[in-house]
C-alpha cells in the first residue's frame, strides 16, 4: 500500500471537510450527492445519483482522481473525460498535497470536474 493508515486517516479529514462544503442539500442528497474512495494510491471523487429506471440501483459516476506517486511525494490529478478515460487534469496536472488537489477542484478553473 502506498499510503499509510496514518495518511488515510487525515485524508478522510480533509475529504470529509470538502464534502462537507460541496454536497447538495440534505433534502436532496437522495436524488443527488457527492462521496468518494479510497483505494491504494487513488482518491476518486463521485457524483452518486440512482438509475433514472431503477431509484433502488444507485451509480457512481466518477469526475476528479489524485494519484499518489511515492517516489516523487506529489499527486497527480485527473478529471474524467466525455469518453469515460481519465486525462491529466492540465492546468495542475501535480500537486503536493492532497490540501492542494481539494482546492484545484473546488475552484475548477476549467469547469472540468463540476461543469
């Protein structure tokens, strides 16, 4: 594993201090909302939304991913395109901390990840 349990820990801090700024209201959160994962060296950022079909099935529908790169101690940022690849996010395509990739998204200088 690339991140410690240590370093996953203050990443869920700074996560959930992110989503706590950006989701929806509560009332809607039901039809849409913000979360995101974890897993090895990715943090990807979703939108959560239920099937249009089907309210009981529930999509993740990906848009922003920071990639720890250990050798280098930065993060690589991505933003998922309209054909479903992720691309380097551009304009900050590295950052040093994951203080940093939270507020590139925020901000989203390029309508990338919230349109």
């Amino acid at each position: 594993m690339a991140i410690s349990e240590f370093e996953i820990k203050r990443i869920e801090r700074e996560l959930d201090k992110f989503l706590a700024k950006r989701r929806p209201p509560a009332h809607i959160r039901n039809e849409v909302d913000i979360g995101y994962e974890i897993n090895d060296q990715n943090i990807i950022i979703s939108e959560i939304r239920p099937d249009w079909q089907n309210p009981a099935e529930i999509h993740h529908y990906p848009f922003a991913r920071a990639t720890f790169v250990k050798s280098k101690k930065h993060w690589k940022v991505y933003w998922m395109r309209q054909t479903l690849k992720w691309s380097p996010y551009d304009p900050v395509p590295i950052v040093k901390s994951i203080e940093d990739f939270l507020q590139v998204v925020d901000e989203d200088a390029c309508h990338c990840f919230f349109g």
